[in-house]
C-alpha cells in the first residue's frame, strides 16, 4: 500500500507541477500592492496644527494680557559706561524756546504702479522745540561803552539766532504708514524697513521753518536785554541802551 500511495503522490505532484503556466504579456500590469494606511500621517498634521496654534496662542497671551509670560522673558542691560569726547565752553545766552508741532506727509511714489502695489505713504506727527539765544562771543571792546560818572551805559549785541531743531522721541509718533504689496514682500529681507532716520530729519527742517515765523528771535532780544538791563542796574547804572544789531 505504500508503494501505491507513493506512486500515486508523485503522479499528482507531476501533473501540478507540468500544468501550463499562462504567459505574461506585453501591456499587462501586474497586480498592485495594497496602499498603507495613511492614518499615521494625518495624527502627525493634526499634532504639529494643534502645536501651532498652542504657540500662537501663548504669543498671543503674551502681548495682550499685561503680566502673562510663561518663559519668563527680561531685558538685560549690556550697555558699555558713556565715554567723553570733548568739553566745550558756551558763551550764548538763551533766551527763548519755542514748542512746536508739524504733521510729516511723505510719500514715496513708483512710476505707472499703483500705491497698493509699491510706493509708501507715511502720516508723522512730530512735535519739537527751537531755541533762540545771543551769542555774546563776538562782543569786542567797542561793544560797551560806560561814561566817565558810570551812570550810563550802551550796549550792542549781534541779533539773536535760532538753534536746530531738537524733535521729542516721546512725543512724536507714526500716525499712519499705507506700504504698497511688494514693498512688504522686501521688507521681510529687510533689517530696519520702516526706518523713522528721514521721518525726523523732514520734521527738523519744518519746525525750524516754523520757529522764523514764529517771533521767537524778537522775544529773545526782549528777553536778553530785560536781564541786562536787571544786571546793570543793580550795578548802579541808570541809564542802559541795548542794541541789537
């Protein structure tokens, strides 16, 4: 009987194994294999989304609610001690200051495109003072004449001068600023791209083209001659002549 089985076995296993294999032609594919799950990534999208919006959250915090700062930030102080470059004596005599304030239009335009598109218009409110003074440097000799009874003098002064301008950092603000797309699109490569460098240097000439209309020289002579005239008489004089020429 075993004899038969095996020779039986081995008729089976040669008729498998000698059975026709269909050939695999030219433009047949063959079959695919099964896509993976993609369930893995959308966890890892749905992780980093909620992890975004938790730091911006946290920012958001932050710079809106006063006292809320969870990484403790500070500002260290690193500045190195002021060094003196030179002392210098002055001889003018101030006399008035005047406060002023000027609104800087600007706007910087780009040939057929649109200020939407580029260009940048900016609103600066600044606001200032001018000085006005007397320089007694240049009074020579001639400059003061006493009599021989020391009851009257006559003194001539050069007119009265207006500083520079000084602009008020605290005071002064950007009202508005329009920045057309592609210059915002720049500005991300840009270290300081709303510089304010031109925004005070126009605000200086303008305060100081204020300040001559003003009548701030005029009040300075006035001013300059009433302390003279308040030194010399509790000198002994009392005849005193201040000219401003």
């Amino acid at each position: 009987m075993s004899g038969m089985d095996s020779v039986g076995d081995r008729g089976y296993l040669d008729s498998v194994t000698d059975a026709p294999t269909k050939p695999i032609r030219e433009g047949d594919t063959a079959p695919r294999a099964r896509p993976r799950s993609g369930v893995g990534r959308w966890i890892a999208t749905i992780v980093l989304v909620m992890l975004a919006l938790g730091l911006l959250v946290v920012f958001l915090l932050t710079r809106f609610v006063s006292g809320f700062d969870p990484f403790n930030r500070e500002t260290v102080d690193r500045t190195q001690p002021a060094v003196l470059l030179a002392l210098q004596d002055l001889s003018e005599y101030r006399a008035a200051t005047g406060e002023f304030q000027v609104i800087v239009d600007t706007e910087e335009q780009v040939r057929n495109l649109p200020l939407a598109l580029a260009g940048e218009r900016t609103l600066f409110v600044a606001s200032g003072a001018v000085d006005a003074g007397v320089d007694f440097a240049g009074i020579g000799p001639d400059a003061v004449v006493v009599d021989d009874d020391r009851q009257r003098v006559a003194i001539t002064l050069p007119a009265a001068e207006l500083t520079e301008a000084t602009v008020d950092p605290d005071a002064s603000y950007v009202f508005s600023r329009e920045r057309g797309l592609l210059d915002r699109v720049a500005g991300m490569f840009d270290d300081n791209p709303t510089s304010e460098r031109e925004l005070y240097q126009a605000a200086e000439g303008k305060l100081e083209a204020a300040a001559v209309d003003s009548g701030l020289k005029d009040l300075a002579e006035r001013n300059t001659e009433a302390m003279l005239r308040s030194l010399l008489t509790s000198l002994g004089f009392s005849e005193i002549s201040v000219t401003f020429g």
